[in-house]
C-alpha cells in the first residue's frame, strides 16, 4: 500500500462546523439543578442502572458556565422562575433546553396560583418529555427482570411475629407502646391533661392514638406556658392552621408539642376569633415558632400578638391575600415574574 493510500485510509476529512456540532451532540453537558420529583428521575439517569454516561453526557455542570443542556427537572413554582431563568441566561450558547415531565411542560396536576403552567412561557423549550415522572429508561418498564411476578423479596412481618412497636408520630393513649392487650394505664398524657388550668382546656380529642386538646383562646398563652415549663415539652414541632371558612370562628390555630424525657406529643389546638385573627405569639417560648408563626400569617393572614419580625416568608412581598384561606381564588392573581 502506497503512502498516500495509507494516510487516505485513518485520517477523515469535514468541515469544522460538522466536526464541533457532532463533538456537541455527542456530550451534551447538562446543569446540575433540580426542582421536584422528575429530578430524582433525572439523577437515576446518571447513576449505574440508566447511565448516561455511555452517551458522553455524564458531566453534569456545577456551574452554568460550563452547561449547554438545562433540563427543567419538575414543578416550577412561581417564586422559583426567577431563579430558573438566571441559571438559563448565565448558560453560554449554544444551549438547549428539556421540559422533563408533565409539570416542566404544563404545570401538570398543579393548576395552582403557586406554579408555572409551563416553563416554556419563560425559556424556549427544545425538547418535551411527557410523563409524571418520566422514567430514567423506560426500557426499564419492559426489562424481564422488572415485570417478574415473584419477585424473590421476602415480606416483613409475614412469619407470624407481632408488629410491635411506636407509632412514629408520637405516643397514643396507651403510652405509645405499640398494640397491647394489656388494660391502658394512666398515661402521661392523661396527667399532662388533667393538670392543665381549670376552665382552659373545652375539648379533648383522640384521633389515631393522638391526644389533641381544645384550648379557650385567652388561656392560649398560660396553657402554652404551662406545657413547656412544667411539663416539659421543650420542642415546638410545628405551628399550623385550618380554616373552616364560612362558620365563625373560621379559623383554627394548631401546636404540635413534643416532650422527650416522656417521649410523647400533645397537640393544642384553639379557635382564632378576631378580625383580623390574631393570637399571642409563641416566639418567647419556643424560639421555633418564629418561622412557623410567619409561615402562619403569610398564608392565612392569621396574626401573631408580639412576635419580632412578623411579615411574608414563603411568597414574595408584595403578594395580595394569604393563598390557603379558602376563599382565595385557585389560581390566584396574576403575578408578572418580571
Ligand atoms: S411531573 Fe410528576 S413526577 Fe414530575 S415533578 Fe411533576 S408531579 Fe413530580
């Protein structure tokens, strides 16, 4: 073979633009970000199973400097847009984009005031893939192994033992000891319960083996104080609220209280009469009821009488009304991300 046959026969000739865009297609590098659930599904498709490695695209981007694919990777909420759309805009071109399942294309199941109907209103979209989530391979619905009948896993609790044990959310009447066929003691609770300020408490509830009390709104503040001083629930787990919009009082106030040295939870509850609702704040008690408080009052409009730094702490400032009252409208306002 001739020298010129030789060097005819490894060496490839095309145009720069060709050579680049094949280079390209060929090792996509997406960012790294994700917004919901299809970004678990996106991370699957780096791990071992899916492995997009093998098409040159394991090189996910810490920086956007470096990306070229954004794959919008779950719901866009409203309040995230922002965000979304600088990571695009400090991506160099050329670049792409893949609205990844239902919500990333439509808002999917949340037609909501919160979420974006779709992230093609604010990105030129290249790609759309369907699905809630869409699976990392979905070859993987057809492999042989996955569709097994038997799936050769053995069932917990299946060969004859007692299901023992506490319940996770806390400790029921019985004390939190799991099934018993033993007659229930007087609880902790029960003591707790019992010991609460004459007049205070109008109602005790029991749901699910949880104990919830009804507190008189203006013995709130002193039944607050009693459970963590003398009874010892040291840990606020949570400040929430319902509304029952249209009876009067709509709305409820709702503590969950946990004492560990009892391993037990109370939860208080208290109508919030007023307009607007107000109740005294738990912030001088429990230094976590500072943002719970504000979550409160961000989305019901319920205020908190003393608390620090009481304004919005998950819609942005100027948003109008308080989104879970229930007669705040599904979609809510318009409101320009811009
Ligand atoms: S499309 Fe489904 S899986 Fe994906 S973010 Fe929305 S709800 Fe989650």
């Amino acid at each position: 073979m001739g020298l010129e046959q030789q060097i005819r026969s490894q060496i490839l000739t095309s145009t720069l633009e060709k050579f680049v865009n094949w280079a390209r297609k060929s090792s996509v590098w997406p960012a790294t970000f994700g917004l919901a659930c299809c970004a678990i599904e996106m991370i699957c498709t780096a791990a071992n199973r899916f492995d997009i490695a093998r098409f040159g695209m394991e090189a996910f981007r810490a920086s956007p400097r470096q990306a070229d694919l954004m794959i919008v990777a779950g719901t866009v909420t409203k309040k995230m847009v922002p965000a979304v759309v600088r990571i695009y805009e400090q991506m160099p071109e050329p670049k792409w984009v893949i609205a990844m399942g239902a919500c990333a294309s439509s808002g999917g199941i949340f037609r909501s005031y919160a979420v974006v109907q779709g992230i093609d209103r604010y990105l030129p979209v290249d790609v759309y893939v369907p699905g809630c989530p869409p699976p990392a391979g979905s070859s993987a619905l057809r492999d042989p192994q996955a569709a097994r009948k038997d799936p050769q896993r053995s069932v917990p609790h299946a060969e004859g033992r007692a299901r023992r044990g506490r319940s996770p959310r806390g400790a029921g009447p019985s004390g939190g000891a799991g099934v018993s066929a033993e007659a229930p003691k007087r609880t902790y609770l029960e003591e707790v319960m019992d010991g609460l300020p004459d007049g205070a408490v109008a109602k005790r509830e029991s749901f699910r083996e949880q104990w919830a009390v009804v507190v008189r709104q203006e013995a709130l503040a002193e039944v607050m104080r009693e459970l963590r001083n003398r009874w010892g629930f040291r840990y606020l787990i949570d400040v929430t609220a319902v509304d029952f919009h249209p009876r009067n009082p709509r709305f409820q106030i709702v503590y969950h209280l946990w004492c560990h040295e009892h391993n037990v939870m109370l939860r208080v509850k208290a109508w919030v009469e007023g307009d607007p609702p107000s109740v005294p704040s738990m912030t001088a008690l429990w230094s976590t009821a500072n943002w719970h408080e504000r979550e409160c009052y961000d989305l019901f409009g319920i205020l908190f009488d003393g608390h620090p730094d009481l304004r919005r702490i998950l819609l942005p400032d100027p948003w109008e009304g308080h989104p879970l009252r229930k007669d705040y409208p599904t979609e809510g306002p318009d409101w320009d991300v811009d």
